[in-house]
C-alpha cells in the first residue's frame, strides 16, 4: 500500500531572492533519489514540507521540459513560509506530488493562447509558457500572448527571464506596473486596462488568467468584450488546503475540491459552482 | 448462506474467539460517555442503549493520529500494526457511515493510507435495531434499522440470543470458524423477520426527499438559510458527533530535532477552516458554514457518491444545544423551494 502523505526528500539545489521587498523566493529543488522523480503538467502543485514545521501547497513554477530541478516561488506569509525562506542550499525538505490537474493544453493544441497575470499568480503560468515554448512543443500552438503586471517593477517575478522572452518573436510579451517610475520604459496600468489596450484576438484563442481576486473581476468583462466564451477562459484557484487529495474536506467550492478537481477550472465551470470563488 | 445462533450467555466466549485474530472494538461505556474501544479481555460490551455519543468513525480514523515521525534518521510512517479490527455491536446507520466516509478516503486517484490500513482485513457486526429512538431517521435516506450496508454480519436481538446473519462472504467464513455456533432453525429466522418488520413499522413514515438536492441548489442564495441558522453557536457539537463527517487537519510539533506530524478531526463550522493569507474567508459567516454542512450531506455528495451524506443516525439531533434539527431543516427547505416555485 503507498502511503500518500509521506514526503519524498528533496534537496535545495538553488535559491534567489525575487522581489525587492524580500517577501519572494525562488527555490529550485532536486531529488536526493533520482528514481523518485516524477512527471507533471503545467499548473499542477506539490506539497512542500518541512519536518516539524508543516507542509502547504505550492504551484510548480518550473516545466515539465526543463529536466533535472522543481522550482518554486515561495511568498513569505506564515509559519511554514517563513521556514522555507529560511531554507540554505543544500538543506532537505520533503515533497508530495505532483497534485491537481492542469492547464488544458490538450484543448487548446493548435489554438492560439493569451496568458494573463499578476503579481507572483505567474509562477505555473510561468510553467505553461515554458512548456508552450519548448522546442519539442511550439509548432503545436499557434501564437502566445504573455500580459503580465505587477505593483512596480521590484515586484516583478522572473524578470530577466521575461525581458528575454521580450526580445523573442515567438511570443508577444507585454510587461506593466500599476504607476510610472523612474527607468521603466514599458506599459503602464493595471491588467485589465491593458488588456483592453492590446485587445486580443479571441479568434480560436484560449486565455490563461491567473491574478489578485480584484484583477481577474476586472479582467473578466475585457475579456468577454473580445468575445472569448466562458468555456476558453481557465484559472487556477486557490483555498486553505491540507491534505491535497480530497480527503480532508477543506478546499471544496461546492460538489468540487480545489486540489483534486482542481485548481485549474474553466468561467464556465466556475459559473456553475454556487459559492464565491 | 447459513444463518447461526448466538445465545447471549455465551457472548463472552463468542467475543474471545474474535479476539484470537482481531482487536475486537465495541461499545462501552467510560465516565459517563458511550464510545466505541478495544475491549480488555473478559470485558463485556455495553448493549442497553442504541448508538454510542460518539460516533464509530475513530475506530478507523482515530480523533488524533500521529502519522509521520521525525527524527535524526528521516521522516518514518507511524501507522497502525495492531491486528485487524472487528467491530462488534455497531448499529446499521453506523456501518453504513463506513461505507460513506470510506468513498472519500479510498477513491479512484487516491487512497488514505491510515484509514486503508485499519480497514484491511476488518469485520464489522452489526445489532438491528428493534426500536428506533425518535430522534433516529435512518428510513428518511435509504437507510432502515436492519439495512445490511457497511455490515459484514447483521444480528437481530430476540432477547435471549441474537440470530446472525452473515451478509459479506468474508462474514461468512468467520462465522463458519467460530466453534460452537448453533445453526439458526427456519423458526429462529421467522422470528428475527418478524421483529425487524415490527421494527420499521414502528418508524413514522419518511417524507419523500426526492426533490431535496434540487430545492438546495435553487436555494442556495435565499434568505430561507439565514432563518434555519440563525440560532446555531457554530460549536461544532453536530460534526463531531456525526459518522459521516470526515475533516480533518493536519499539524506538526517539533522539539529539539524531533517532531511528529499528527491528523485531528476538524470541522467546517469553525471560521479558522477556510481562513486564508490574506485574511479572506470565503465562508464568514456562521450561515455559510452551516449551509456548508448540509448543502454537502445533501446535495454535493449526491453528486459525489450519488446519495445523501447522512445517515440519519440522529446525533446531530440531540447533541445540539440549540435544538436545531436536521429533519426540521430537510421539510422546511423543500417546502420554501415548492412555495417559492424554484425547485427544479
Ligand atoms: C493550489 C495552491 C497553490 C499555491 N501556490 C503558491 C505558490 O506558488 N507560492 C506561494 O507562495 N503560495 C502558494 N499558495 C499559498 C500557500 O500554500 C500558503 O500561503 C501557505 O501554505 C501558507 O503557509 P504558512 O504556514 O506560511 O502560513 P500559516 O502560518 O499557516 O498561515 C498564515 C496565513 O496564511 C493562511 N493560509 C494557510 N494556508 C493557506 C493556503 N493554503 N492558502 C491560503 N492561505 C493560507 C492562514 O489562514 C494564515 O492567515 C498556494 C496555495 C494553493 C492552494
Ligand atoms: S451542534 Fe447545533 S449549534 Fe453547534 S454547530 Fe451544529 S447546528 Fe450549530
Ligand atoms: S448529519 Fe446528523 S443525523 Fe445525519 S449522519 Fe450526521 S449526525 Fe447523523
Ligand atoms: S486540501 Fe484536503 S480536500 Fe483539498
């Protein structure tokens, strides 16, 4: 019998800090047995967890095609958070997963896809792009679009990477803060008003939405303006979660579980759920 | 497949011959509480009440549970070695709780390890109930004071003996061990027969509930749930008590190196629960917790396990210390959704 609760050890294999204000951190993380390695999907999650401490749920930020490390953006809110942050290379944790389903890419092949964020929701979205990107995978999709938004630029994840994949022709990416600052040379506004700027098509196009509540409300009315259906808008949601596997009761929005029927769900789906998301 | 004869005298050796290859667990009663344990040798269950205060789940899902052990040497599983557990004495509500919460710790992605591993090789004998309590509605959700769900052996009490009727295979087979069991004779049956009709007729006539999960998803957003929680403390009193709840945390505690990670019963009336980083609650009100609590019994795990989430053992009923009553709740929300037209 497989015992789902216990962690697999892993090792720290590298951090750096994220963000100016210090409450981000990406850590990325190797088996310390490489047989116990395991395949997963863009916008799927683990369990990070760290003996005595706790575990919690954390959205896999790296993908599926870059072999050999998980990576991980850990935001600083709690006991366990704090703990991860005071992670050095070279220290083990433990992990369970990968958890949850993923993003539609088997719905979306040949399409084209619109991602949209904000603030540090782009960690498995962040996954997808790469994964989208990949050699092996870009000539199955059709153009990528990357919105992405944060408070000021400090607070931008991944931005070398981002500003690399700026200079690319395989991807449109469009990079804002909330207001302008000294140096900062590209948009300006909040995400749903530059969506609105940039509008999309929504010609056999999918959106990716992944933010703040308050971005994605405001989002939401953009995006069905551009004429993109319920059923072509996906996010991932998030809850108190415990066990990950639909066992503990905690993170269910109606008949679903968030960890296990979820995270990733489609507007339409959402729609017929009768909580609040 | 045979039916056998237990002559209540001889219990005691009954019980001691399950005993030789399970940890026997039955209800007892212990400073004033009625629960289910693992009976000492020689020890007799407590039979002269229906169902225990506690519900039978910790049997296999223990309140508190150390799971994972962490030490020096690594992180090791802490689970159950004991040997299988018989249940002896369960009632038939409860043993079809077993199967409800059963549905959700082994499903088809995931098995719950600790539960799975309490459950292997188990053996659950159920005692029918000849009078039901009034607060018991087990006929309400398909249930019945002799249904068989949940029970590898059902026992009619006639008095001076219970008939047992085996109902899994694997009941069978340990009935068919056990030494010096009489065969039942076609007069034994008849007379459990009788007492179990005698039994149902007893039971008021359930209200049809066909209609019930229909009225709940139309109703989700009407005040109608503000006037059946308005009194409720959210003390929780109803979920721990109930067989069919099944929540739980999950915490560390460390010291100096070491550390356990333990599994605690929990309950979706507390605002703790759901409460997020950022200080939202997606349920913040006491409303929305108790909505919570019967719109999964009634109408999510309809769609989940395709029938209703309670059992109707009645618990919830008469531990609650504002008198709120699950059947009040269940008539009264299919007769606002038929008054106010929206049920489907
Ligand atoms: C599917 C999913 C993916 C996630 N991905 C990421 C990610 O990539 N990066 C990241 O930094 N965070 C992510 N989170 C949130 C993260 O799991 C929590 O912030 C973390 O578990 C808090 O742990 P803590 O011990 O530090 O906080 P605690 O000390 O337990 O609590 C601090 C505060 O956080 C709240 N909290 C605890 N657990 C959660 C939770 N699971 N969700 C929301 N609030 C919680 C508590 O109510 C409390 O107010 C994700 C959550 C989910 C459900
Ligand atoms: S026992 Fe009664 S008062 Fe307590 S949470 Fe349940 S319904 Fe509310
Ligand atoms: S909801 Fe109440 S009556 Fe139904 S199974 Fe739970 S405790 Fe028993
Ligand atoms: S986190 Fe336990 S059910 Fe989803």
């Amino acid at each position: 019998m497989k015992n789902i609760y216990m962690p697999i050890p892993v090792r720290v294999k590298s951090i750096r800090s994220e963000s100016d204000d210090r409450t981000l951190r990406t850590f990325d993380l190797e088996f310390v047995h490489e047989d116990d390695a395991f395949d997963y999907m863009p916008g799927q999650f683990c369990q990070l967890s760290i003996p005595g401490v706790g575990e919690g749920p954390f959205g896999i930020a790296s993908s599926p095609t870059e072999k050999g490390f998980l990576r991980f953006t850990v935001n600083r809110v709690g006991v366990l958070t704090t703990a991860l942050h005071y992670l050095r290379e070279g220290d083990e944790i433990g992990i369970r997963g990968p958890l949850g389903n993923y993003y539609p890419v088997d719905e979306f092949r040949g399409k084209n896809v619109v991602i949209v964020s904000g603030g540090f929701a782009l960690t498995t979205l962040r996954s997808l792009t790469v994964y989208l990107r990949d050699p092996a995978n870009r000539g199955d999709f059709g153009d990528i679009t990357l919105i992405y938004g944060a408070r000021r630029p400090g607070l931008m994840i991944y931005r070398d990477e981002l500003e690399v994949w700026e200079k690319e022709d395989d991807i449109a990416v469009y990079l804002t803060i909330d207001q302008a600052v000294e140096g900062w040379d590209k948009m300006v506004g909040f995400v749903p008003t530059v969506t609105k700027e940039i509008s999309p098509s929504s010609k056999d196009a999918w959106v990716m939405l992944c933010g703040p509540p308050i971005m994605i409300k405001y989002t939401l009315p953009t995006l069905a303006e551009l004429g993109f259906p319920p059923e072509r808008i996906y996010t991932s949601l998030e809850r108190r979660m415990k066990c990950g596997i639909g066992k503990c009761g905690r993170c269910n929005i109606g008949s679903k579980y968030i960890c296990l029927d979820g995270p990733v769900f489609s507007f339409a789906e959402i729609e017929k759920i009768p909580e609040e998301i | 497949m045979n039916k056998y004869k237990l002559q209540k005298d001889k219990l005691q050796n009954f019980l001691e011959q399950l005993a030789e290859r399970f940890a026997v667990y039955a209800p007892v009663e212990k400073n004033g509480i009625t629960s289910f344990a693992e009976l000492e040798p020689g020890q007799l269950p407590a039979l002269d009440f229906l169902r225990t205060q506690k519900p039978p789940k910790d049997i296999f899902y223990p309140q508190t549970e150390v799971i994972l052990k962490f030490d020096e040497d690594g992180t090791k599983s802490t689970e159950y070695t004991g040997k299988p557990i018989a249940v002896f004495g369960v009632r038939p509500c409860d043993a079809k709780g077993f199967v409800i919460v059963e549905r959700v710790f082994v499903d088809k992605k995931y098995e719950d390890f600790y539960w799975a591993i309490r459950r292997k090789d188990s053996l659950v004998i159920s005692i029918g109930c000849n009078e039901p309590l009034r607060s018991c509605f087990c006929n309400w959700v398909g249930g019945g004071p002799f249904d068989t769900t949940g029970s590898d052996v059902l026992a009619t009490d006639t008095g001076t003996e219970y008939i047992l009727q085996p109902v899994s295979e694997f009941g069978e087979r340990v009935m068919a061990e056990i030494e010096k069991l009489e065969k039942a004779t076609e007069k034994d049956i008849d007379k459990a027969k009788a007492l179990q009709t005698k039994a149902l007729a007893s039971m008021p006539e359930p209200p049809a509930l066909d209609s019930l999960k229909s009225s709940l998803d139309a109703l989700f957003d009407d005040p109608f749930w503000d006037e059946v929680t308005a009194k409720c403390l959210g003390c929780a009193a109803c979920t721990f008590s109930c067989p069919t709840c099944y929540c739980f945390d999950i915490q560390d505690e460390s010291r100096r190196g070491k550390g356990v990670r333990i599994r605690i019963w929990d309950t979706c009336q507390f605002p703790l629960f759901t409460k997020e980083g950022s200080g939202h609650n997606p349920r913040k009100s006491q409303m929305s917790r108790l909505r919570q609590r019967y719109m999964h019994k009634f109408s999510y795990m309809v769609e989940t396990q395709g029938e209703f989430g309670c059992v109707g053992c009645g618990r919830c009923v008469s531990s609650c210390p504002v008198n709120i009553d699950v059947r009040e709740f269940i008539v009264e929300a299919i007769a606002t959704a038929r008054d106010k037209g929206v049920e489907a």
